[in-house]
C-alpha cells in the first residue's frame, strides 16, 4: 500500500499556535476570530479576476465572486439598496412595525450569514424601510437571501445597488470588472474555491465556529442555571421583551440537497467558567451569548460555508471521486463511516492518527436530503 502523504501544515496542525488555543477553553479566542475575519474579508484584494470583456470585446462576465465581495462591504458596514426582494421563508409579521414599501430595500449591511445544514447565504440589513416602535423610530434588522437553499442564485432579487469607496472603485477599474455601471457576478463562490476546504486557514475557522458554538452552549446552561437559582435581571440590564411576530402567507414543502462538514481535533483542554450567582453575571453571559449567536459565529459560519460551497459544487470529478490538492497524495476519503452508538454516515479523510482506534485529525462531510418549508406567495 502506498504511504500516506500530507503536508505538514496540515499533519502538524496542533502545533500551530491558533489551535492550541482554540483548544483551551480557559483562554478567550474572539481576538484571533477576529483576525480570521479580517483575513477572509481582505482576499478580495489579493484576487486578479478576469475583465468583464474578452480581448474580442464580448461580455463573458467577471470570475470574481459575490461572497468575496460581499465581505468587502460587510467589514464597512456600506448601505445598499435592493430594487425588487420576494421572501424566501414565511414573512414574519412583528407587532408594531410598518413596512413602508416592500421595493428598494435599503440600509447598512450589519451582517453575513450562512445556513448550517443548507446552502442558503443571506445579507442582514437594518432595513430603513420599516418603522418600529409604534411609529417612533425608523429602522430594524431584517435579512435578504442572496443564494437558495440548494446553492443556486436567489431568484428573488435581480440586483444590488451600493456606492464603492474608492479603494473598491480603484480594483473595479483595474481590473476592467465594469459593464457599463454595473458589475455582472456570474458565481457566487469562485470555481477554485474548493481546495479551500483541505486548507489550514479553513480548518482554523471551522475549529473556531466548533469552539464558540460550545461556548454558547455552556454560556445558555449557565444562564438557565443562574435563573434557576433565583437570580434577576437588574431594572437597568433587563432582558428584552422581544414584540409579539405573526407569520403570515402560505407555505409549502421543498425537497433540498443538504451538507455538513465537521473536522475532527483532539478533546479540548481546560472548562468554561461557572458563573457567580449574581445579577451582573447573568447580564454578562446574556450579552456575551448574544455577540457570540448573532455577531461572532454567523460571521465565521459564512466563510466556511462559502468555502464548503465551493467544495459541494466544484470539488469532485466527472467520476464522483473527490478532487485532491498536491499537498495531500495517497490519502483516500473512507466511506460509509459512522461513529460508534451514532446514526449518521459520513465520509471521511484522515490527515494524522495516532494509531487504530485513537482520535486523531480528519475531515468528515456528508450529503442527504432533507425538507424545507418555503414560502409560496409573494413576501415582503
């Protein structure tokens, strides 16, 4: 049998500095999430993608990928505005808001997201196309799909209007990435994308979103618990009455293709911190929970679900079989690979193992299908 060959970067991955302390639960992580953020936002300028016209002066249309240029405007927070937008899911009606037209949807980007399981990728705006608070205030977070739950383009929306700052306006004029005012996307991640996926700056990422997701998960055991004991809310750091929502319209079923993808480390080191038993405390870890669901984690999510795009849709060969980078030779995904006492199947690459039957590093991915429940009627 041939001998396994993997690039270091990847066999000796705990070795790597970011991973020791993702590993560690006793040390915070969120500014080395926010240096990763930074670093798949700035790719963009990094990319020399192809004109949007040939040398013949035909349109064929930028090999630059929406996703990427997404997260440019994202890390500025710049203002775009959608024309035309039909919801994707039932439309949430919220007690005390009003919808002043469901045309030109506008207002700054305050996030990314990803689904976990489907491929949707939508963008969150506060929209200043709603008035809340019983007319008193312009303006609420609401998010517009750009990518349907099977990977495709939304059909949804047509286009995105926005003003490049002059660092984007200077790249789009290098690069010729203008057809007439307007900037044709003709993927929403790039082809190439796919050996991403077997890349360290992915593992990384993945390994964080692991990371704080297990955070959020002890910080809302800790809360319950604190709650539990008869601990309050101070007057001036209460919880938020969220207002009463209304789903409305009609819905129906839809049959998707579904992907998930884990990465396999060794158990982490150390325990999250248990919480006094005081009302300050109960303020912090809700405030801390709500950075890490709403902020941290859908910020990380969509570059790896980007990246796990790219890898579902480009990343096998005409045969089925997986594409391999050149860092990684004679190494085979193992099929029909499932965890003693689990139910679910998967594929599975390892890259190290300490010997048979231990816990070493490795990739898991798997494909199945599953039901979503979509709106059928025209949405806001």
């Amino acid at each position: 049998m041939p001998t396994k060959n993997v690039a270091k970067t990847l066999t000796n991955i705990l070795e790597d500095s970011r991973i020791k302390r993702i590993q560690d639960r006793t040390k915070s992580v969120d500014d080395l999430a926010k240096k990763m953020i930074s670093a798949w936002s700035m790719d963009l300028y990094t990319r020399k993608p192809g004109p949007a016209y040939d040398e013949d002066g035909i349109f064929v249309g930028t090999d630059l990928d929406l996703a990427c240029f997404m997260l440019a405007l994202a890390e500025r927070n710049a203002v775009i505005v959608l024309p035309k937008y039909k919801a994707r899911r039932q439309v949430q009606k919220t007690e005390g808001e009003i919808i002043v037209s469901k045309d030109n949807r506008h207002g700054k980007i305050i996030g990314l997201s990803a689904n976990k399981e489907t491929f949707s990728f939508s963008v969150r705006l506060e929209d200043m196309n709603v008035i809340t608070g019983n007319g008193t205030k312009v303006g609420a977070p609401r998010n517009f799909m750009l990518v349907d739950l099977d990977g495709s383009w939304y059909e949804g929306w047509e286009s995105i209007r926005f003003v490049p700052s002059m660092v984007e306006n200077d790249f789009l004029n290098d690069h010729d990435l203008w057809s007439e005012s307007k900037v044709v996307f003709k993927n929403f991640v790039h082809p190439n994308r796919w050996i991403s996926f077997y890349g360290r700056p992915y593992f990384i990422t993945k390994a964080l979103v692991q990371r704080l997701g297990q955070e959020s998960t002890h910080l809302n055991s800790e809360i319950k618990r604190l709650l539990k004991r008869g601990i309050n809310y101070p007057e001036k750091g209460k919880k938020k009455e969220w207002p009463k929502k209304t789903s409305v319209g009609e819905t129906e079923k839809k049959k998707v293709t579904s992907f998930e993808a884990e990465i396999d480390l060794p158990e982490p080191s150390g325990d999250f911190e248990e919480l006094p038993l005081t009302s300050e405390a109960l303020v912090r870890s809700s405030d801390r929970r709500t950075e890490l669901v709403y902020h941290l984690i859908p910020k990380l999510r969509f570059m790896v679900r980007a990246t796990e795009l790219a890898f579902f849709k480009y990343g096998k060969k005409d045969s089925g079989q997986e594409k391999m980078p050149s860092w990684i030779q004679n190494a085979r995904w193992e099929r029909d690979f499932r965890w003693h006492g689990k139910r679910k199947i998967w594929n599975r690459l390892i890259f190290t193992q300490p010997g048979v039957g231990e816990l070493g590093i490795s990739i898991r991915y798997r494909i199945w299908e599953k039901t979503e429940r979509v709106s059928s009627s025209d949405g806001e």
